[in-house]
C-alpha cells in the first residue's frame, strides 16, 4: 500500500454515496418538467454542481416556470428523500477508506452537497471519521464546481498542494473542477449512468477498479 497517494479528496455523491441513478430519476421525471416544461434541459447542465447557484444560468437560457425559490425546494425535497430512503454506501467503502488511512494517506470530502445532506448520509452510514476533513459547497465563500475552488480549498484543509492531491470524482462539472485546481483526477463511473469524462487522468468503473488505481 506504500504506492497510495499521500491526500486524497473524494466527491461524495456518485463516488462514495450511490445516489446518481436516483438523482437522473427524480430529476428526469419531476423536478426538469417542472422546472421547464416547454424546454429540454439536459442533465449536464446541473449535474455535479451546488443547485443553489444553477438556477441563474438555466434563467438566462431556457423558459422557467418557477422562482428560484420552489427551483431549490424541489432539491431540497428531493434530497431529504434520496438520502434518508435511496442511497446506499459504495461497495466495500469502509475498507477503502480505512485502508488507504493506514497507508497514512490524508482524505477530505470534498461535495456540492450541503451540509443538510451529508449529516443525513453520516447519520445512515457513519461516513465522516474516515476523513480528515469534509468541506461543502455551502463552506466556500467563492463558485462551487466546475470552477476549482472547493478542490484548492480541500487540499488546503490537508495542508496540502493541490499539485500533490488525487481527487476522485464521477460528474463532468466536478472532475472539470478537481483538473482545473491541478489534482491528478480519477473518473469513477460506478453509480448509474456513466459520465464521459475525458479530462481525467484515469478511469475506474467500479470499486474494484477504485482501489486498484488508487493504490496502484
């Protein structure tokens, strides 16, 4: 395990949370034609990013039917459910994590997620003392994902670089965010409908995968 990256920062949804296929569901058959019904919004443009922040760019080029307001409620909604009934742990995560601590590598989590919902996911699941760190998007004074500045700040956190932090993410916005801060990214494609991520700087498809790339 000498060959494990020395800090890591995950993305929690998609990645260590399974949640992805119940996003794509409730997204595609609830919260999109409510949000739009007359357009076509696709899934990219709000998968992966902080949903307090996309309603204005959606607003400036589709024809919307709600306020901001009900736009984030129907996410709220949303998440309590998904998260407290649907979601479920990667395969094996607790080992991961726990093994790539023993080979004294510093984790962060690193999510657009806010707070609400991973303390959901902590409650269910006891996520939070594998990491050294957890930074929401709600935590950074700044733009969530695409843009780097979650990543830079995870990295921080560890006391890091982000030139000598792996990030491991599953959406185009996130994996776009951990490059542009300079992490060495791993594309995880294990929960739902795979993402192409042609950014990366490796693929793994499902856990087994993860942890051959992450411990080499």
């Amino acid at each position: 395990m000498s060959d494990a990256p020395t800090a890591i920062c995950f993305d929690m949804d998609g990645v260590l949370v399974q949640s992805e296929d119940h996003w794509v569901s409730i997204q595609r058959e609830h919260i999109l034609p409510t949000v739009a019904p007359d357009d076509d919004i696709p899934l990219s443009a709000i998968t992966g990013r902080d949903y307090t922040e996309v309603y204005p760019d959606l607003d400036g080029e589709y024809e919307l039917a709600v306020s901001r307001e009900e736009y984030e409620r129907l996410f709220e909604e949303a998440g309590r459910e998904i998260y407290s009934e649907h979601a479920t742990m990667l395969d094996g995560v607790d080992d991961l994590l726990a093994d790539l601590r023993e080979a004294g590598t510093s984790l962060a989590l690193t999510t657009s997620a806010p707070w609400d919902w991973i303390d959901v996911i902590e409650d269910r699941f006891g996520l939070l003392h594998h990491f050294d760190t957890a930074v929401s998007a709600q935590d950074i004074d700044a733009p969530g994902k695409p843009e780097p500045h979650i990543y830079e700040h995870g990295a921080s956190e560890l006391g890091v670089e982000p030139t000598n932090c792996w990030a491991v993410e599953d959406s185009h916005a996130g994996a776009s965010a951990a490059v542009a801060a300079g992490m060495t990214t791993v594309g995880f494609q294990g929960d739902g409908a795979a993402t192409e991520l042609p950014m990366v700087h490796h693929l793994a498809g499902d856990a087994a995968e993860l942890r051959d790339v992450l411990f080499g």
